[in-house]
C-alpha cells in the first residue's frame, strides 16, 4: 500500500483557524414529537441525539458557510496576523443553487475577491475530502492559504414529515484555515485515506434534480424523489465497517497504531455508529468526540463543528493525536491523521455548547 506521506520538500497544509457556526434555531426530539410519530426516548436510544439547529426559511448554506467562515478566518489572524485566503473550498451536499457552485458566492462575500473557489460533493465525508484537496493544492503551491468550510442545511432537503430522516439531521457550518508549513509540525494534515462505492449510490440519495432525472423538461418528480431518501439499517452498517477501515487505512500508512490515538473525530453521524467504530477500533469509547447529541447530523459541517466544540472544551489540546473519520452517500469514506495545534481563539463556543 503506498505510504502516501507528504513529500518532505513540499509545503504541508497546517490548520491555522478553526471555527463552528449553527442558526439560532434550536429544534428538541420533543419539539419533533409534536408532529411526527416519534418520542424523545425513542430517538435518544437509537441515535443519541436531543436536539438539533435548523435554519430560518431563507436561510442559505451560504448564509451558515459565510459566518463560519468569518469566524474561522479572524481566528487565524489571532494566529498569524493574515485573516485572508487565496482558495475557498466548500464542502457541500446542499449547495444554494445546482448551478453555480457556492464557495464563489461565500469567497466573495467574505471580500476575498478573485480567490479560486469551488465545492466539493463527497456528502457527508465532503470535510475530509476536502481536506485531502486543500493538502494537495497547498503540497503543489497551486495555493498557499485555503478556507475550507463544511456546511448543509440538510433542512432544505429532507421531508419534515418522514420520522425518520427528520430526527437525525441538523444543519450548521464548520470551517477551517489551513496555510502552507511544514509536514512536522502541529496542526499538519497527515497520512491520508479516501474511498468510494458507487454501487451503493442508492443507499442515500435525492432522485431528482440532477441530470438523471431533471427537473426541467417537464419531468415532474413526486414528492418522495424530490427528497432525501436513506436506508438506515444498511446505511448503519457500512458507516461502521468503512469508517473502521479507513481509519485503520490511515493509520497503517502513517505507521501508528490505535494506542497512539488520543482522540477519534468520526462524522456525527450517530452516537451508536460512533460508538461502534470506537469499538471496532478497540479504542475506549471516552477517546470518541462527540456532540450529535447537541447538533444531530450536520453532514460535512459535522467534524468541524466537533472540533471546534472539543477545542473550546478544552476536551483535545495541543499536542493531542487526532484521527478523523468520516463516511456518507455515495457511497464515500476518508480519514486523516492530524497532530492539534495551539489555536488562539474558538468564538464558536456560545453558538454550539448547550
Ligand atoms: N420514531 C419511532 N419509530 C421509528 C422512527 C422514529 N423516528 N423511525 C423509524 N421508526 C420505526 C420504524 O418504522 C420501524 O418500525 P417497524 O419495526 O414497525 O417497521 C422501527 O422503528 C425500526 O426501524 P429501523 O429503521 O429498523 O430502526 P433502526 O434501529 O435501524 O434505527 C435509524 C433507525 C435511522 C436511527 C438507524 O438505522 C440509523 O441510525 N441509521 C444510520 C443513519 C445515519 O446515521 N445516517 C447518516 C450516515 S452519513
């Protein structure tokens, strides 16, 4: 298996800035109750969520990506006295409109004007997808210093009436700063694993409004292909071998073993799946950040929201060994090893601690 070890001649990327961004709206498992066939124990055993923010009606992913990325810019200028970015990446599976991307609109309302800007669809692994992007582009001085924001409104997708999609997603923005440094220091992207299985596409899917089955033309879709559709038992399954996998994947190549994780950053995706590739891991489930229990499934906003809630806990510090997971529709996974730098400011705290 190849090492896929930054070359040590290359620039590395290092995180510089970090920041989480959730609406004010605060939506309780008992709040959901009043209107689905659902209770609070029901969705407290099965996913460990309680609650979850969703947006206002008109409230964009540009909206959240444009707050978490201010605040994760201004929390690298505390850093390192350069609050810009000459690349914006946003990670997204609710982009504002099919057509254009989203992260040209955030680079230019964050007054990065003439920034390369793109978005990256890996659904709710867009984060590390991301990440491994904005590594590569740094590595080959295409870029120097790249704002990466993950951010969904999965609300925008999912029917408020199916029970059981409605539990689990939340919407937010997670975002980072990552400059260009070297491959030895604290907050240096790592060793690196990606994966897809496109045979596995239907397992989470939005049928309509792509080029498959086109909104124009007059194909009207019914209400159900209009919007987001998961099989959650066998979606369960392989976010618990294929994240455990990656993980392994990614620490095989940076030649570490699990004792030497101090703390596993999986997608949010659901307290029982965390807990499981903690376990498949054998890594103690306390190692396992978490905060689904408070934001719910926030797709590829989900590992920075949760990094930026441990980091304002104080839960990881400098120093720390890190290793991210992720897994989501298409099927795709990914995972990377980070070592966490000293960051100076976490504003995001108020908006994402109960
Ligand atoms: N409240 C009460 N009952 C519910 C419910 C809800 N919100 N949602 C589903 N149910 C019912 C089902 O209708 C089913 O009833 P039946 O046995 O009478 O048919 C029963 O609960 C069991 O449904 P099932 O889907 O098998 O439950 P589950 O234990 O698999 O839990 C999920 C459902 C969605 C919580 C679970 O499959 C899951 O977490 N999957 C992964 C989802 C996820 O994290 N996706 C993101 C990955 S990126």
């Amino acid at each position: 298996m190849p090492s896929n070890a930054p070359s040590p001649s290359a620039p590395a990327a290092v995180l510089c800035g970090l920041a989480g961004w959730v609406p004010s709206r605060v939506v309780t498992n008992d709040e959901l109750a009043e209107r689905l066939d659902t209770d609070d124990t029901w969705i407290r055993t099965r996913t460990g969520i309680r609650r979850r923010h969703l947006a206002d009606p008109g409230q964009a992913t540009s909206d959240l990506a444009v707050e978490a990325g201010r605040l994760a810019l201004r929390s690298a200028e505390g850093g390192s006295g350069d609050g810009s970015a000459d690349t914006v990446i946003v990670a997204t599976t609710t982009p504002d409109r099919p057509c254009p991307a989203t992260a040209p609109l955030v680079a230019a309302r964050l007054g990065l004007d003439g920034a390369a800007a793109f978005d990256v669809g890996a659904v709710c692994t867009g984060f590390v997808y991301g990440l491994a992007t904005a590594a590569g582009l740094i590595a080959s001085r295409v870029a120097a210093r790249v704002l990466l924001i993950g951010a969904d409104t999965y609300s925008t997708i999912v029917d408020p009436l199916d029970r059981a999609n409605a539990i689990i997603f939340g919407d937010g923005a997670g975002a980072v700063v990552l400059r260009a440094g070297h491959p030895d220091e604290p907050g240096a992207v790592g060793h690196v694993d990606l994966g897809s299985d496109g045979a596995h596409e239907d397992l989470i899917m939005v049928a309509a409004g792509g080029s498959r089955r086109p909104y124009a033309h007059g194909g009207e879709p019914t209400p159900a292909q209009r919007h987001f559709a998961m099989r959650g038992r066998e979606v369960y399954r392989h976010a618990v071998t294929r994240m455990a996998a990656s993980a392994r994947t990614a620490l095989d190549r940076a030649g570490r073993k699990t004792d030497d994780v101090d703390h596993l950053v999986p997608h949010q995706a659901n307290l029982r799946i965390l807990h499981s590739v903690a376990d498949d891991l054998g890594l103690p489930r306390e190692r396992c950040v978490a905060n689904v229990d408070s934001v719910g499934n926030t797709g590829a906003a989900s590992i920075p929201l949760a990094l930026a809630d441990a980091a304002a806990r104080g839960r990881i510090r400098p120093g720390d060994r890190l290793l991210l997971t992720a897994f989501g529709g298409g099927l795709t996974w990914g995972s990377c090893l980070l070592t966490w730098p000293s960051l100076p400011t976490h504003p995001q705290s108020e908006r994402t601690t109960p």
